[in-house]
C-alpha cells in the first residue's frame, strides 16, 4: 500500500501538482503580486503625463525664444542620462518596457510649449524609482541631452536650470517627420 500521507495542495512541490492546482498557485501568486506591486505603479500619476497631450501651460509660448543649450551641457545630460534614464527609456533614447520614446512623439506633445513644463515634470517625476532624487543641473544636462537628440542645434548660451528660467523659452519647434532615430 502506497504512503496515505497527503500533502496540501498549497505547500506541495510544482511537480506533486495537479494540473488545476498549479494554475491556482500560478493565478494566485500573480495576484498576490499585482496586489503588491499597484502602490507602487499607481503612485505616481504624473509618469502618464508627457505620453499623452501636454497639459498646456497658462504661458504662451509664442512669443518666447527657443530654447539654448551648450555642447557641454548635452555631453553632461548624455552621461547622467546613462545613469538615471538608460535603464528605463533605453540607451538610445527609444523607449524600453512600458517607458515612451524620448524622440519624436515626445518631441510633438511638448514642442513649442515652454521648456519649464517638461523641466518641472521631470524635475518632480523622474526617475521613475526615486522621482526628484537628480538635481537641478542634472535635470537641465539631461534635458539639453534631449534636446540635442531631437535635433536642435547647441546654442552658446546654456540652458536655465530653474523652471521659471526655462518657462521664458520655448521647446524649439521641430519637424518630427525629419527626425531619423537618434535625432539627427
């Protein structure tokens, strides 16, 4: 006679298992996990906000001066880029998981809007596992860092690293239908 001894289906080894019972134990572990993880995923709302329409600002930007930035500043933000963004939006920029692109449809959602909305948004936001952790220059590089990846010429004058600097400029109109991956 066989051992009569039976093990609880909940604590029993994945090979012991009945076909229904490891589905039960598979669907409830993710359960459990989605559970654990949803503070986590839904704690920041502002993470949608530059994948949809930008929330426009209450400053027209039409009368505002592009944007500058200096080539340094850009080889900076390339460098905490690696850094703080890489592991989300990828090493070239092109999104990665459930992270956007920070080319071409970013580019159209802030375009021509002043550049202290993006800056505040990622200022209070990003990185995504410690929102607000990079200061203020880091911010500005990494911006600058955007800006030359879409395109847009470095300047002499470096750009601002407060939002009510960057709100007198303006996100540099650019041709998102010419920009090749990479920006350029």
């Amino acid at each position: 006679m066989k051992n009569a001894s039976k093990t609880h289906p909940a604590t029993a080894p994945l090979t012991m298992l009945t076909r229904g019972a490891l589905t039960a134990r598979l669907v409830g572990g993710a359960f459990v996990a989605a559970l654990l993880l949803a503070p986590a995923l839904t704690s920041s709302p502002a993470h949608a906000a530059p994948h949809g329409p930008r929330v426009k600002s209450s400053t027209s930007a039409a009368n505002l001066p592009p944007a500058s930035y200096t080539a340094e500043q850009a080889q900076r933000g390339a460098e905490s880029y690696k850094e703080a963004c890489a592991v989300c939006h990828g090493p070239a920029l092109a999104g990665a998981f459930d992270a956007p692109s920070l080319t071409g449809r970013l580019v159209a959602n802030w375009s021509d809007g002043p550049l202290g909305d993006l800056f505040t948004y990622m200022s209070g936001a990003m990185p995504l596992s410690s929102p607000g952790a990079l200061s203020a220059e880091e911010n500005a590089d990494i911006l600058a860092f955007i800006l030359h990846e879409n395109g847009v010429a470095a300047g002499k004058t470096p750009l601002p690293t407060t939002a009510a600097a960057l709100g007198k400029v303006r996100f540099p109109k650019v041709d998102v239908q010419k920009l090749t991956p990479g920006g350029k």
